[in-house]
C-alpha cells in the first residue's frame, strides 16, 4: 500500500517540488492552495506523470474553519497521513519597522503561524491514532537571525522554530517525527510575492550567485523522510554555498 503526504502550499515553488519528488517514489498526494486552477492542474500533472492518486484540497491556510472543514471531510481510505509539509507561508514586504503594512504583518502572521497551527492541529488525529507520522515545518534563516527590514516575517518565522520545538516535546509519547527545515535565498515565487509583483527586484535578490532550488529542499525533505524509523532530523538550516546565513553573501 502506497504512503500518503499531505503538502500545504503545493501549488508553486517548494510545495510543487516536494510533491513531485513523494508521487515519483509513489507516495500518493494530498495537496492544498488557494488557486483552484492551479492546484487542479498540479494534480492532473501528478496522476499523469507518476500513476499516483492525489485529492487535492482548495483551502487558505489563514482559514480556520476551512481548514478543518477540508480537512475533517477526507474519507477513510486519505486518512492515513504519513507526512504533513506545512509549506503554505509568504514573505510581504521589506520595510523598516515604522513603515512597514499592518495589513502585511497580519497576513504573514495569519499564514505563517496560525495556518500552520490550523492544518497541525486539523491532520494529528489521523497520526496520533495510529501512533505514526512525520510532521516538516518550513522555516527559514530567519528563525536563527533577524535581519534589517525582515521584521515581522523574522518573528513569524522564529515562531515556526518555537512551535517545531515544543511540538517534538509534546509529540514524543505518540511516536510522532518532528522536522524543521530552514532554507535560505531560492529561486521560486517567493520574492515575487514579496515584492509585490516587482520582477526587477525580485530578480536582484539572486543576481551574482546560484540560489537553492526548489528541488533542492524537495531532495532534502524526501531524504529526512525516509530514515529509520528511530532517526528524526529535528532541525536543519540549508543554505546556498554562497550564502552564510541571513545577512550575508558572497556574490
């Protein structure tokens, strides 16, 4: 019987890459986002490509009730969860503190700890049940420096490492992994959703050095993944080779 992941964020960027990377070793998929359209097509491209199943699930993380209506809804035969990615999370803005958007601060705060918190709290009575699971949370080199204009989205993401830490506590009496992974600079959508649209300064984020890819974090979940089960990687920072945490780079 093939193993099921449940990847929040999977239309784009990490969460598209995590997914291709399981349904190539015939994990089948469960994989939420905002855009239907999207989502739809990611899953058609999964059942094409890998003869995998895939339900995937249109939900905003930053939606409680809808996260675990989504959720609560699965039939029977989705309900062994063996690996939840809570990927869904955004960067807005680089600002100064006095400058920065209340309206951005409450989104990332909305989607990067209370989404997060949702969707946990939503799948662990499908693992804590069968006493089996593994939980990755994406964080970033936020969570270990806070950086100049990173403010609120340093916060949050210092939230994920807090939250991934007293998860592994709580979690240990019902067997349960607990992964946080920490990527630096890469190359996906990110930028572009934090700059609002702005490809020019997206594009300069990257200029002068080789980022992290999304497959790379794909290949680094996939890895953790599948260890003994009496091994958990409980805390990794990945960088690029040319980035030596938040601040600084050698372009």
């Amino acid at each position: 019987m093939n193993k099921t992941i449940l990847i929040t964020g999977a239309t784009s960027g990490f969460g598209k890459a995590i997914a291709e990377k399981f349904a190539a070793a015939s994990y089948n998929c469960i994989i939420t986002g905002r855009r239907q359209d999207r989502l739809y097509a990611v899953a058609d491209d999964l059942r094409k490509q890998y003869g995998v199943d895939v339900l995937p699930l249109v939900f905003d993380v930053q939606d409680r009730a809808a996260v675990f209506a989504a959720i609560n809804s699965i039939s029977d035969a989705w309900q062994n969860i063996d690996i939840l990615v809570n990927n869904a999370g955004l960067a807005l803005g680089r600002d100064s503190f006095e400058n920065a958007s209340l309206d951005d601060w409450d989104t990332m705060i909305d989607s990067n700890v209370k989404g997060l918190l949702y969707v946990s709290k939503a799948v662990l009575p499908y693992m804590t049940d069968r006493k089996h699971g593994h939980i990755f949370n994406m964080g970033s080199v936020a969570a270990k420096q806070v950086y100049k204009d990173g403010n609120a989205y340093c916060a949050t993401k210092q939230a994920v490492d807090a939250i991934s830490q007293s998860m592994r506590i709580d979690l240990l009496q019902h067997g349960i992994k607990v992964t946080a992974i920490h990527p630096g600079a890469a190359d996906t959508e990110f930028s572009m959703v934090r700059f609002k649209g702005d490809e020019t300064k997206a594009a300069q984020i990257y200029q002068g050095y080789e980022p992290l890819h999304a497959h790379d974090i794909a290949d680094i979940v996939f890895y953790c993944a599948t260890l003994p089960t009496h091994v958990c990687i409980n805390d990794l920072v990945v960088t690029c080779t040319a980035q030596a945490n938040g601040i600084y780079f050698h372009k």
